[in-house]
C-alpha cells in the first residue's frame, strides 16, 4: 500500500453493488495487460470488459465511419467480457450505448504494453479510450508499462492501480480531466505528477516488397524528446517513477490565444 | 482580400522558389476540398500533394503499425500529387521520409469536407496531419468547410485560404503551435480566433445485418454542446464567422497540475 491515508478497503460485495467500472484497451480482450487490470477492478467493483478483438495499437481515436462494428460476448473470461470488431474508442461507444446497463461510475483503460508518456500519447488508442470517457463525463484512466514485452512483470503494479482507482472512485476528478498514468519497469521509486513532455517521432520507413512485387514501407520510429524538465512525464518514468499525467480533451493553445486574435481577428 | 496590412503577393516564380508546401487530407487526394486549397497554395509556392488513396474520415491520429504503406504518384493530377495507401499522419511521415527533397517551410491540410471544431478535432485525420506537422516543427494549418457536402461551394474561401497561409509563411508561428481553421457556409461575417468548444459525440447505434446475417451497428452521432461561450469555435463558425483555434499537441490539464501533484504525489 502506498497511500497510508485511505480506508480501509470496502466490502467487496458492497462495492460491487455500488461501482460499475468498463474496462477496455488497444492490445485486445486477450492481452495480459488487461486480464491483469482486470483483476485488480474486480476487488473495487462490478467489472466489464468491451475490448478489441485484435490488436489495435497506434489507431488513436479512429472510429468506424464506413464501416458498422459488431461484438460477442467472450464466454471462457472469468470476467463479462466483450469483443469487438471495431477500435478502442468504438468499444467505448458502443458499451455506453449498447452494453452496459448504466454509465459506469470508472472507466479504465490497459494496462497497455507500452509507454504512453509524452507524445506517444496522441497515437495511443488506450488513451484515446479514456478521453472519450472524459469526454463523457466518465471519470477515467489509463494505465501503461513502459515496456512492450508482453512477458513483463505486471503484479507489482497492482497495488498502485488499486489505490489511484480508489481514489478516483472517493474523490473524483475534475470537469474535462483525465489520468495518464505510466508505470517504470522494474522498482518504483514514487509517483509524480506530471506534464506531457515535448517529444515526436521521427519515422526511418523500412523499404519492402509485397506479395505483388510492390515496394512497400515499414513504420520505424526513432523518438526524439525536447523536454529536459524533471516534471515531464517521460523523464520522470525512465528516472524510475510512475507518471501520473492530468489530461484534457482540449488542445486549444491558451497561452497564445490574446496574441493570435490581436494577429487574426477580423471583426 | 480581408487583411489590408498585407503586402503585395510575390513574384510566382520568386515564391516557387523559396517556399515548399505539403498538403493533405483525410477526404482523399481526388477530393474537391484539396484540389481547391492545391489552387490556392499554388499561388504561394512549390506545391506537393501527398494524400490518402481512399477516404480516411474519422481516422484521427493514427497510424499503420501491423501494416506496411505504400504509394504512387498520381499522372493525372494537375499538381505533384501521391496518392498513399494509408493514414493521413502515415502521409505525412512518408511526405518527409520518402517524398519530399527537405522539410516542408509549410503543411496545409483539407479543405475537409466537414467541421473540425470543438471535439471533432479528436476524430479528424485532416487536423492530425496538422498536429503531425506540429510536432515536427513545420507551421501547419488545417482548414475545413462546415458542411459534409461534396458540392459545397468552395469559392469563396480561396482568398481568405491564401491571407492566412501567407500570413503563417511571412511571420511563422510560435513553438509547438497550429491552427485550426473552419469556415461558415455561405458569407463571412469576419474572423475570430477560438477556444476549442467543448463538447461531445453521444451515439446511437443503429442495428443492421451483415452478409453473414450477423448483427452489426452503425455509429450515428448526436452532437452536444457544453460552451455558451461567444469565443468557442463551433458556436463562433454556426454565428457565421471563420473560427481560427491556435491548438498544441499537449493535453496536459495544466490547470489542476498543483493541485493533483498535492494529492498523487509520493516521492
């Protein structure tokens, strides 16, 4: 336990009557990630997952648009579990609209296999899952492993995300906020409260041929980060600290906003 | 012309050679939208087109992972044009790997075919290209109609296309910020520089069948405002005024940091 502060934990029985919580992610209803966040939901609450049923990693906060999307109920899960044919945003949606009996009190999205620190945030479909929580009004989190090894130990995590869904279960959090919360491989040194760190990806794209002797390309990203802040999330997780990130859906750039009507308006 | 501070337009071929402007979409490379702005930024210098083979609409930022890309340049074009099988942010990442001889001194992407204020811009493939840009430090503009009509007049936004763009190529704009331009259909009344508005998408999912006789869901959108505010976008673009969102790829909820940092942090 790292919070020395909070209650004693509830009566399972009692909190599952009181605390409906959708969990979903990008790496699919089978992943480990989210059997293990599953795991942990389960002592909070009543758990169902609406999740992926295929990896659906760097689609962002694509919906269906030309396509409809479909689902079945996962019967072998020890949980209520749905999968989807369709992406992370759209099993938002479609929980919200078609699945759950209610709108849930948390929505939980990982714990993904990968940082979703820095600007790896806009391509995350994990994310993107929790701002279309937030955006609903659903209080909401996602949770990541700075690591992509589907083998990586998840069980030291577990307390941790316990204790800050917890949290956001008693407490809340604020209008149009979220929570982006990394995880360090490894020890964890503390929590800390951070901003996005300034970072992009450069691409290397990998020259290959296709079945029709087309020459195709290959994705290889080479991250580079512009923040040297102790505060930006990345450093802050590769310094051994899990990164607690608040988030909004807004990408309005306020602090140019007096400047830039001064530039543009046309009244 | 509406900015009457402007200097004269430069010499074509003067311009042609100084300055280099990727444009893209998420409509497609065929669409009526890009082939207007084409127009236009051809007036400002070296246009290069590299745009998606197929409608991405709702693709937001993401990315092709699982998948190669691959492209070819379209011969009938009027413009330098590559028509990619992939993303709009894939475009983009080919445009400056593969495509393009340097960095681009501009990224323009559109004119969508749809409004891309308020919380459309989390579900735009044509605002991503632009925060792509961004993040890669190219000044970049996303200009959208608000009106999903294929025939929408497109006419009357040319000059304005090319006061603001000329505007960003003479004075740049400031770190890790772009715009967000929407236009009212039909006259003008002016400009204003927004906020985005906030809002949300409530779906109701409508039931259909598949080939295989399986149920399937079509996604089908209810907008909700939640800003009353004059300086929202979207309510400033339905006033009849062309909302111009100067917009950061960073969604740190800034305001609350110290606040969250007093309650998560365990150093």
């Amino acid at each position: 336990m790292f919070y020395v502060s909070l209650p004693p934990k509830k009566d399972k029985n009692q909190m599952k009557r009181e605390k409906l919580i959708l969990i979903t992610n990008d790496d699919g209803f089978f992943s480990r990630g989210i059997a293990r966040l599953a795991e942990v939901m389960n002592r909070l609450g009543r758990v169902v997952i609406v999740a992926p049923q295929t990896e659906m990693s760097g689609q962002s906060h694509s919906i269906s648009v030309v396509r409809p999307i479909k689902f079945q109920q996962v019967t072998d899960s020890p949980f209520e579990c749905y999968a989807v044919d369709g992406t992370p945003v759209d099993c938002v949606k479609l929980a919200m609209n078609k699945i759950l009996p209610q709108k849930p009190d948390l929505l939980v999205a990982g714990i993904n296999h990968g940082c979703n620190a820095s600007i790896n945030t806009i391509y995350s479909g994990t994310m993107a899952a929790a701002f279309e929580g937030c955006a609903e009004s659903i209080p909401s989190i996602g949770f990541s492993m700075n690591s992509h090894s589907k083998d990586v130990c998840l069980d030291y995590v577990g307390d941790y995300i316990y204790e800050i869904a917890m949290d956001v279960l008693l407490n809340g959090l604020d209008a149009n906020t979220c929570l982006n919360v990394n995880f360090p491989v490894g020890e964890i040194k503390g929590v800390k409260v951070c901003h996005q760190a300034r970072a992009f990806w450069r691409e290397e794209l990998i020259e290959d041929k296709d079945n029709s002797g087309d020459t195709v390309y290959w994705l290889n990203g080479q991250y580079h980060i512009l923040d040297t802040s102790e505060r930006a999330d990345f450093n802050t997780l590769e310094d051994g600290y899990t990164s607690i990130t608040p988030m909004q859906v807004d990408f309005t750039a306020y602090g140019v906003l007096k400047k830039y009507a001064e530039r543009f308006d046309r009244l």
